[in-house]
C-alpha cells in the first residue's frame, strides 16, 4: 500500500507546494529515503530510474534546512548548505528545476551552475548568497577557483546519478570538490545502478550509511514492453519510420551511439517531412535547452540523441523509446528505455539489432535477466529503391522476397580488343653508353691540392671584408723589422 505525503508531517510550505504539484502518494525509494534522511543519516539509494529519486532527496533536505531560513538580503545569511552534484547540463538543469518548486513558499535561495553558459549571470547569483547550489563537477570547480562560492559551511551533500558520474570520469573532480567540504555533513548517494567502483566510492565518503534498495540491481520496469527487431544498417531509417506508423507513436526518444549519425539522422527525418531535433555533446547548451524544451511542449516529436539524454531526463507521456543502435554499455540500455513508462505508465521500447550487436547484445540479456527475442521485420516497399515490395530481412545484406521469380543470370560481355602496343615501349634495354666508357666525374680535371688537403677538398676562398681591422704583422717579422 502506498503511503501518502500527509503522513511525513512535511512543514506546511512544502506541503503546500507537494500539493498544488498533484503528489499525493509516495514512491518507494520516496517512502523508504525520506524518514531516514530526516533522521540526519547517510543514504545510499538505489531505484530503477523515474521512480522520484529527486524528491526522495530534496524534500527532507528542505525540512531540515528551514532553521536557517531568513529575509535578510545580506550574502552572508544565506551560505550554501546542501550541495547536489549531477553529472549533464539537462539533469542539474531539471533539478533545480524541481527543487525551485518545492521551495516555492520558503525563503530558501536555490542556484543551478553548469557548463556551456557565460559565468557571469552565474556569479552575479552565487554572490546573493544560496542555501542550495544545484552543479556539474566541471563548472563548480570553476567557480570554487574564482572564489565566487564557498563551500565550508555545507551540512548536507547529494551525488546523484554517481554511477553516470565516475563512467564520464568525474572522479577526480568529486574528490577534489569533497576536499573543500567539512568532514561533518550528512552525504546521499542515489543511483540507477550499483557497481564495485560505486560501493568502493560509498566506503570512502559515506559514514555508516544506510542502504536502500526498492528494486532489483540493473532491473527494467514492468510496465515497458521490450522488442527486438533484426535490422541492417541501411535500413534504420526506413524501418523507423514504418514502427511509427504501425504503432501510432506520436513522440519518441531516438537514441544513436556517436554524435556524428545522431545529426545525419535528425537531418534525414527533417527531410522526410518529420518533426525532429538533435541533441549531443557537440551541440551549444543553449540548442540543447531549446531542443529539449521544444520536444517537452510538443513541437518536436522525435528527439534524436545520444547517451546524454539517457540519464534522469523526467519528461512525462513519452509512449516510446527507439534504440536505432545497440548501446555498448549494457547498463544504458536500463537508463535509455527508462525514458518511457515513467510513475508506472506503460511504455514501449524497440531496438534495432544488425549482425555486429551479438555481443551487446549478449551483454543485455545477461544485465536485465531476460532473453531477447530478436525478431525479423517486413519493410513496406520503396518507390526510390531497387527491389519488388513485401522485402524481408533476414539478417544478411541482401534482400530476398520468396514470391519473386529468380533473376535470369547475366551473360558476360566480351572483351574489347586490345589496342595495338607502342614499338618504342616493346624494344628491349640498351644502354646509352658503351660498357668501356667512364663516367663523366672520373673524366673531370682534378684541382690541384693544396697542402694538407685532399685533392677532392677545395681551398678556401679568400674574401675581401670592409671595416675590418687589419691583421697583425707576424711575430718573427716584427722582431726582424726591430733588429734592424
């Protein structure tokens, strides 16, 4: 049975603003975190992703901190206190998004600072004074360097996404950024997936914490229904387009490996006559938001994206999630298909597998316990391509079609004659000189050697030199000159 927010006795501004958002009851990381961490002890959290581990945190973060609560407009009243780190733009972005919201009725200050944007509006904030500060590794340690926050009154500390963090290689800046915080803090780790370097992390920095785990390690949501579909190369787009429409999918993530294929595809659909837009590191911040806002408003329907949007991104109704290319982390598999069938909604995850993914594949099957039923798929046919309608795809480059009559084998064209040789090229060698002739720097004057010298070795020129100074007399003529 599922416990109702009214039950954790939340201070009435945060009640108010649970309410006025529609949450009436609680998750179960929700349910199983937020007592403990109102308790002031360390939590290390684990739940399949979209289960509401932003509030699970957030909310008894704001409860504990409403002590310190103040309208005074002095920076100094108002330090940092609790400090979330995320490991994209997008996820620190939505978070404090979230968090704003919650404390919608407080007099807390919440900032956001992350990459890809100036740092000046972001200073001018910072220099206000905030109790919460929202960051990426990368753009905190930019500022802590600028001396634009101070980090030593922080009480409580949130790594979010942490396994996302240390595969990004955030380590060593969440080392350093942890060795400006006072040892006397409360720390929350949450993340989808727990792995030996993710224990290993919690050993270091987490004092006796508690363990919460609502689901089975690396499990994917019931509710999502997963298909597997065998499709070459050549083919993802065409078989992309037939799913849509066999499936009635209005919106969907669409996720490629490389950055590269990710803006070609949403290239060739934007040709195609549909709505999409890319979204990959090599894209401004400010596309990215743009990208991301438009497709959250319905003016987009197919978001074309990398791994950069696999992690945490809470975009309600999304019916479905493409993977046109099979991950090669079988863990961001769990995150990518975690976009759909979000607070137990139901979902739709389809795959596109080619002969080069059975070892990826392989690697799914063995994470989420499951064996994939890889089935084949009968493309409509294409008035711009070779090939009679109903094709099937078997998995092979070519194509058959068992209806069709085999091609009548083609008969090789004869040869063209040959054009008649040069005679200058078919005569044999000869040389230019008779064998007894010498060659020419053997027939050559040798110059006469001056002592010492080789007789291959030239003397050295003498040069005539202005405005130089006249060279000494020898000795023994001097002392000639002298005698005399």
């Amino acid at each position: 049975m599922n416990q109702a927010f009214s039950e954790l006795s939340l201070a009435e501004p945060l009640a108010r603003a649970i309410a006025e958002m529609g949450f009436t009851a609680m998750t179960p990381i929700q349910a199983q975190a937020i007592p403990v961490v109102l308790q002031g002890r360390d939590v290390m959290g684990a739940a399949q992703t979209g289960t509401g581990k932003t509030a699970a945190f957030s909310l008894p973060l704001l409860q504990r901190m409403l002590k310190h609560e103040n309208a005074s407009t002095s920076p100094a009243r108002h330090p940092v206190r609790a400090l979330v780190l995320l490991p994209t733009r997008e996820l620190a972005d939505q978070v404090a998004q979230q968090i704003a919201l919650y404390a919608k009725y407080t007099q807390l200050r919440s900032a956001v600072v992350f990459g890809g944007m100036d740092m000046k509006p972001q200073t001018a904030e910072l220099k206000k004074g905030v109790e919460v500060l929202v960051a990426t590794p990368g753009r905190l340690l930019d500022h802590i360097e600028a001396k634009n926050c101070v980090l030593n009154q922080v009480e409580y500390v949130v790594l979010d996404e942490a396994d996302r963090m240390l595969d990004i290689g955030f380590l060593p800046d969440l080392q350093r950024i942890l060795s400006y915080l006072p040892k006397q803090r409360t720390t929350l780790l949450f993340s989808a997936t727990f792995s030996p370097e993710i224990k290993r992390l919690a050993n270091s920095y987490l004092q006796d914490p508690i363990t919460i785990e609502v689901a089975r390690s690396n499990a994917t949501a019931s509710t999502i229904e997963q298909r597997f579909y065998r499709v070459e190369e050549d083919d993802k787009r065409q078989a992309l387009k037939q799913l849509l429409r066999e499936k009635d999918v209005k919106q969907a993530f669409v996720f490629l490996n490389s950055k590269l294929g990710c803006a070609r595809m949403a290239r060739a659909l934007e040709r195609d006559g549909l709505k999409a837009a890319a979204l990959h590191g090599d894209k401004s911040q400010d596309e990215r938001l743009k990208a991301l806002d438009a497709f959250k408003k319905g003016e987009v329907d197919l978001l074309i994206c990398t791994d950069v949007a696999a992690r945490g991104l809470d975009i309600k109704d999304v019916p479905a999630v493409f993977n046109l290319d099979i991950p090669f982390n079988a863990e961001d598999y769990v995150h990518r298909i975690g976009r759909t069938g979000r607070a137990g909604a139901s979902g739709l995850a389809i795959s596109f597998v080619s002969g080069k993914d059975a070892r990826n594949l392989s690697d799914i099957e063995k994470l989420i316990g499951k064996k994939a039923e890889v089935e084949p798929i009968e493309l409509d046919g294409d008035p711009r391509r070779a090939g009679p309608p109903g094709r099937i795809n078997d998995g092979q480059r070519l194509w058959r079609d068992e209806r069709a009559a085999p091609e009548p084998r083609r008969e090789r064209l004869p040869r063209a004659p040959r054009s008649p040789a040069d005679p200058f090229f078919e005569q044999p060698y000869s040389p230019a000189l008779p064998p007894e002739a010498k060659p020419a720097w053997e027939t050559q004057p040798k110059v006469p050697a001056s002592k010492g010298l080789s007789a291959y070795i030239k003397p050295r020129r003498k040069v005539a030199a202005l405005f130089k100074a006249p060279l000494p007399e020898p000795a023994d003529q001097t002392a000639e000159s002298t005698a005399e």
